[in-house]
C-alpha cells in the first residue's frame, strides 16, 4: 500500500531561511582532529536541516542503519543521532563492495556505535544478497536482546534500509514478536521492489522514489560510475587489454541514459537493450541501435554494462559472450550478472589503479591496501570454453572502490539530507504502510542545495 503521507514531521515553514556556505561552519564536528576530516565531513545543507527541523521523535530510541560505510554516512548517522540515540544503541551493518575500513574503526573507536565486522567481508563464491541475509539476521537478533534487556515497553527502534532487505525479513514470523517496534526508511528502488508484493505491516518512508532523489541525485551517481569506469578502461588499455569501442547498456533507464550519452559523447558506438517499451521509445528518439533479442545483442562484444538493478545474465548466456568482452555492473550488489558464478573459477587480476606503476614505484599504501585482491574491486578474467572475457569489480559496482567517499560530500549530501529527512518523519510515523517523502521537505532540501552549490561554484 502506498500513500502520500502528511506526517506530523515539524517544518520551520515561517522561520527565516538561512542557506548554507559550504566549508567549516563552526559546528561541533570542527573541533575534531584534523585527520579525520575526512571521517566525518561537514555537509553544510544536512546541518542546516538539522539546525532548521530538530532532532527524532522522542520515542525512537535506537537505530539500525544497513548503508554504505563511508565518511559522509557516519556524518548522517551522527547528525540523526546526536542528542537522541545514545552511541551503544546504533548498530551499522555496511555492505562489501561500499564499506571503508578506515570508516568502520572511526564509527566504533571514535564515535561508539555498533559497527558488524563482516561488513567489508565477501567470500569469494558466495552470492552477496545471501551473505547479507544472515548478516541482517545477526543484527536483528542483537537489536531484540537490547530491547528486552531494555524493559523498554514504547522505545522505537528506526530502521534506515539500502535494498529492502532488512524491512522483508522483519516481516517474517521470527520477528514478529519485535516488528511493531520499528519504523523505516526506504532508500533504494531495488529496496521498494523488493519489498512491492509486502503487505506493510510498519511506516516506510520513500526516500527511493522521491522527485528529488529521481532528478537530482541519478546524473551525480552516472556521473561517479562514468569516471570510475574510464580509469579502469584506461589502466585495461594501458595493459595491453584492448577495450574497443563498443559499447551495450542493458537497461535504459536514469542510469542507463546517462552512461550511454557519456559513452557516446566520448566516441563509443553505443547500442541498447531493454524490455520496457517506453524504455526503447526514449532510446529510439535519442538515436541509439536497438536490440530486440538479448542473446544476439550479447554477440555484439565491446563493454556490456548492466544498469537494471536486476539478474539480466545466468550461466548459460556466458557462453554467448564473444571474446574480450568486458562485463560492467552499473547498479546494486552483484545482481547484474550474478557474478559469484564466475569468480570462484577466474583469475583474480587484482586492482586495476596500481597496474601502471612499476614495482618499485608502488605506492606504500597500495602495496598493503587490504582491497588490492578485493572480490569487489578486482578485475578478472574468465574463461568459457575457448573464449575468454572480463569482469570488472568483480561484477559488483563499477564506481566503488574501497575508498572513504566515492562521490565529493559537496555533492552527495543531497543524498545523505534526503536519508535525513526520511528518518526524521520516519520517527513521527505511525501509520504502517509506504508513505511518500512529505514534498515540502524535499522542496526545502533542493533550495538550499542549489545555493550550497551556487556558492562553491562561484
């Protein structure tokens, strides 16, 4: 059930507005060491939300956040956080191919809060939404110990999910006994379809579909995925692993539209494959080659890119792919190309950042970075029958790659506000079902990003 939601989410709606610079703005966060800047960056516009709507409703007295573990994530948790939740009540769970060591210590050392130590872990051959499920089990079950260890009758628990998973699981009968407890907040359109078919028994907020997330934030991720992938085909080209000029986007939508016009502006020959009529309207008008049968267009070669945010590929179809055919995942997990099927049995290429250099000319930090054989930031090669093709990132994203902020916190803390803001009415929310991300919020948001933005720019 979805519903536009008119939630008791305070709005500052006749106090003056006070746009944010961008920089240092004299909060508290600035009297940390200077070394951590990184850690925990200032995001003028979530602290200017902060300042503008306040805290969580009194009655959510823990949180669990299943995010990427970068420095700009721990800025958003401390923010939602501070004041309300103590520390020992946040349990973080990050997932592998977008969690940062140097993050993780900082959230448990420095800041206090529960971080799963598995959270950078992905076994070789395993799927990762397999691996997740048991992890999110882990949590779960620790959250239900604290809340009876607690005696607490009314404390709310707040849930912040990336991919639906957690909010599916709550609604199986082991977690009946604690569901009512919680109320949550949405952040993925993998995450609403996964949960689609539910009926909702909590309060989600949409964050995943909201109009600013949709026109907003997709050209900044497209963006991040387009500068990744053009280092690794330059490190690739430099190697001696030609990667042509072809180029076949599974998937046209936000995403999908956005690499193929970067592809296409940088001299690639780009075609598009997608089932959705509507889909291949946009592609038709904007120029591109169609094709109507998957197999015939796996036969085109060059750079496959999927940016469904679902399985497109299975075992089968590897037998299709020509030779030197370079596999590109452009959206959530390991989903594209269900690449634990491949990985197992490939070669492990390694980091493709630190190919260029001689050994001795390596850099310290990259000859003992942790991720250098990472099954989510590796390049391999895979061998099917007498042909031979690659998997970047192991079939995980293309735009991670181990680091504390793939995306500037200039840029992406329109992302972590929206989270914000998600988690805010979230805490107001009683009423179960998926409600939509109240519209003058994200109006509120917009404005003062644009000038947060106009400011740097200027």
């Amino acid at each position: 059930m979805r519903t536009s939601s008119t939630s008791n989410t305070p709005l500052a709606s006749n106090r003056p507005v006070r746009y944010p610079g961008i920089g240092r703005n004299g909060s508290a966060q600035d009297d940390r060491r200077e070394r951590d800047f990184d850690l925990l960056p200032v995001m003028p516009v979530l602290d200017y939300l902060h300042a503008e709507l306040g805290g969580l409703h009194e009655s959510v007295r823990s949180l669990f956040g299943l995010q990427h573990l970068f420095g700009s994530t721990t800025s958003l948790i401390h923010r939602i956080t501070e004041g309300r939740i103590d520390p020992s009540e946040v349990f973080l769970l990050g997932k592998p191919y977008s969690a940062n060591r140097r993050v993780m210590e900082f959230q448990r050392e420095e800041l206090g809060f529960w971080v799963h130590p598995k959270s950078c872990d992905q076994p070789l051959g395993k799927d990762n939404d397999g691996e997740m499920d048991g992890r999110v089990e882990q949590v779960l079950d620790s959250i239900r110990g604290r809340l009876k260890a607690r005696h607490d009758g009314d404390g709310r628990v707040l849930l912040i999910d990336d991919g639906g998973r957690a909010i599916r699981m709550l609604h199986t009968d082991r977690y009946a006994d604690i569901r009512d407890r919680f109320t949550c907040v949405e952040q993925t359109r993998c995450g609403i379809r996964t949960i689609e078919d539910l009926t909702l028994r909590i309060s989600v907020i949409n964050v995943a579909e909201s109009w600013v997330k949709l026109d907003h934030e997709s050209p900044m991720i497209a963006d991040s995925v387009i500068h990744e992938l053009c280092k690794k085909l330059r490190a690739m080209d430099s190697a001696g692993i030609p990667t042509g000029n072809r180029a076949l986007i599974i998937g046209f939508g936000t995403i999908g539209r956005a690499v193929g016009a970067a592809l296409r502006g940088r001299g690639r020959d780009v075609a598009i494959y997608d089932t959705q009529e509507s889909q291949r309207r946009l592609a038709k008008r904007d120029g591109y080659s169609l094709y109507d049968d998957l197999h015939s267009a796996l036969r085109r070669g060059g750079l496959i890119i999927g940016c469904t945010g679902k399985p497109v590929l299975d075992h089968a179809d590897y037998t299709r792919i020509r030779e030197g055919t370079i596999l590109i995942s452009a959206s959530s997990a390991d989903v594209e190309f269900r690449a634990w099927q491949l990985r197992t049995d490939a070669e492990c290429l390694g980091k493709p950042e630190g190919w260029d250099m001689a050994d001795g000319d390596r850099p310290s930090d990259l000859e003992s970075d942790p991720n250098r054989n990472h099954p989510c930031f590796s390049l391999y090669r895979v061998s099917s029958g007498r042909r031979r093709f690659y998997l970047i990132n192991g079939g995980f994203p293309v735009n991670f790659d181990g680091g504390v902020d793939p995306i500037v916190p200039e840029k992406i803390q329109l992302t972590r506000s929206l989270l914000y803001l998600g988690a805010l009415q979230a805490s107001y929310s009683q009423q179960p079902g998926l409600h939509d991300l109240d519209g003058r919020l994200q109006r509120m948001l917009l404005d003062a990003f644009t000038a947060a933005s106009e400011r740097q720019a200027a």
